[in-house]
C-alpha cells in the first residue's frame, strides 16, 4: 500500500525560486511550477475526471501521471491515511456516492475545474463539509467559508505559460511603473463587467497585455464566470494589484496584493484614477513572498504540512514526511 509520505517534491516551493530558472523552462516543466486552472491534478496521488487529458492532451497527462505518479482513483478501499484526491468539480457527486460510503481513512480532498461550473453548496459538498475522513478541502473558487476549506488561486492561462514565463523572468518589481490603472477589454463572462465604464474595446494580444500588466500599478479585475479569475493571478505575477469585486473571503488568500471595491468603486477609480493613490495599497510594492500562491510547489508544501501535522497529533511523525 502506497504511503502519504511519498509525494514527490516539485522543484521549487517559493516563487523566487520559479522566477530564477523560469525563463528555460519547458511547457511540461511550467505545467508543473506555475499555478494554473489543473494545478490540482500536480498535487494529488489520486484523481477523478477527465478534463487535463480533454484539454491539455495526451502526452501532457501521459507526463503528469507518469512524474507525478498520479493514478486513476480506485473504489478508495485502497486509498491510504493522507492521500491527497483530486476530483473535478463536475465529479462531486460521483466522488460521494461511490468513494465516500467505502473510506476508512483521512484525506485531503483537492477539487477544481478550467470550464465552468465551480462546486456550489449542493448536498453532495455539506456530506463532505461533514465527513470526518475529509481533513482538509483545497479548492479553487470555495462556495462557503469552513474550518476544512482553503482557496486555491485559479491561476495563469495554462496555454499561456510560455509567453508568461517570459515577463516574469524581466519583470522589475521595485522600479516606477508607466500605468497607475489599466481597464483592458473584458470577456462578457458576467453581467456586472457590462455596468463597468470605458473598457478597451479590442482583446490586446498575449504579448501586448503581459507587457502593459509588468508596467501597471493597478488593474480593473472584476470577477467572471467564477470571482476568481486568471486575470488576478497573472497580475500579481507581473507586479499588479488587481481590483476585484470578489468576496471578502478572497482577503486569506490574496491579502494585499487584490483592492476590494464594488462595481461603483471601480467606476469612480476608472474616471479619476489618482483616487488609487488614497487607497492602503498605492505603497505597496508586490513582493516575491506575495508571489508565492504562483507556485505549485508552495501549495504542495501547504499540504505537506497538513499532512505531517495530522500525523504528529495521532502520535506517529514518522509518516507524512
């Protein structure tokens, strides 16, 4: 039987150390180090879905399943103490009709999706709220604060990792930058965007807009068809500060890197931008330690030490490392 503590460590757990070598990675080597919408199949033993091998293909999952040594999900009879599961949040229900009745011991449950939907509070995620096998839930766009819950960033456009890699490597952190705000286009992905005023009617192209964000102090972000949006992700990568209508409970993940402002907030900071200079975040220049949710590896460092945590209240702090 497998063992918790056999998860095999990514490269690097901090994002100064992803930014280092960033510039030579691979696309499977970016897949594995930089946040993205299936960063939760890199950090799990098990998983439930299909959509990394629908959307990313073949050899990308052939990759992920053979380095990471990830396996299809058993009837978890055989699932071990700790294992970390992932399961697309289109498979919720599937996961707690077939899986849950047969667990006999914790896990970390990881769920998310690229396509919508995110999981909603339905009947199927109170039963796993309400589980004493679920330790710890790690999910992208979390539908409710709890104890078990912890947000994991939605994260970069996996299909623009390469050209991303490229302006984090160059990106001055420190220097003066040339835009106090950016309101760039925006998909009609939710109704609210359309009340926004003076959005850019042309989609810039990737190069372009990751080069305006490396030169902008503050973003225009509003929430998608999830609140959690690649946009934000990529901002605070580039040194940004988005300005997100997002819930209050995006603060734990995201601090002081996001403004929080409702739709009227940003329309007023759209026509005067120089507002933002009142606000608690003008003098705050993003750092690589607020960077740090880029990286895949500070999140499987997250769960690690749930994971050895758990093992040294049941008294055995052997296991897990």
């Amino acid at each position: 039987m497998l063992d918790a503590k056999r998860v095999r460590p990514h490269r690097c757990s901090t994002w100064s150390c992803v930014k280092r070598d960033v510039a030579t990675y691979g696309w499977f080597e970016l897949l594995e180090e930089v946040v993205h919408p299936f960063s939760g199949w890199y950090l799990s033993h098990f998983y439930l879905g299909s959509e990394h091998k629908n959307f990313l293909g073949g050899d990308a999952f052939d990759f992920l399943k053979r380095k990471r040594r990830l396996k299809e999900l058993p009837n978890c009879v055989e699932v071990f103490e700790m294992a970390r599961i992932f399961v697309e949040s289109i498979r919720l229900d599937d996961f707690v009709k077939v899986c849950l009745p047969n667990l006999k011991v914790h896990i970390i449950l990881i769920t998310g999706r690229w396509h919508i939907p995110a999981v909603s509070e339905t009947a199927s995620a109170r039963t796993l709220l309400a589980s004493p096998f679920i330790h710890r839930w790690f999910l992208q766009n979390p539908f409710t604060q709890h104890e078990k819950i912890v947000q994991l960033p939605y994260g970069v456009m996996h299909s623009n990792l390469p050209s991303f890699a490229k302006f984090v490597a160059d990106v001055d952190l420190t220097g003066e930058r040339q835009f106090l705000l950016l309101n760039l286009h925006l998909g009609k992905t939710n109704p609210q965007r359309a009340k926004i005023n003076s959005t850019d009617k042309v989609r810039l192209l990737v190069p372009e807009y990751y080069a305006r964000l490396s030169q902008a102090e503050f973003i225009v972000s509003p929430a998608g068809d999830r609140p959690d949006c690649h946009r934000h992700l990529e901002a605070i990568g580039l040194g940004a500060k988005p300005i997100c209508n997002c819930p209050e409970s995006f603060k734990a993940l995201y601090g002081d890197t996001m403004l929080f402002a409702d739709i009227n907030d940003m329309n007023k900071y759209i026509q005067d931008p120089n507002l933002l200079k009142n606000t608690h975040l003008f003098s705050h220049n993003i750092t690589t330690m607020d960077q740090n949710v880029l990286s895949i590896g500070y999140w499987d460092q997250r769960i690690q030490q749930e994971i050895e945590h758990f093992f040294v209240l049941q008294g055995d702090s052997s296991r897990g490392d």
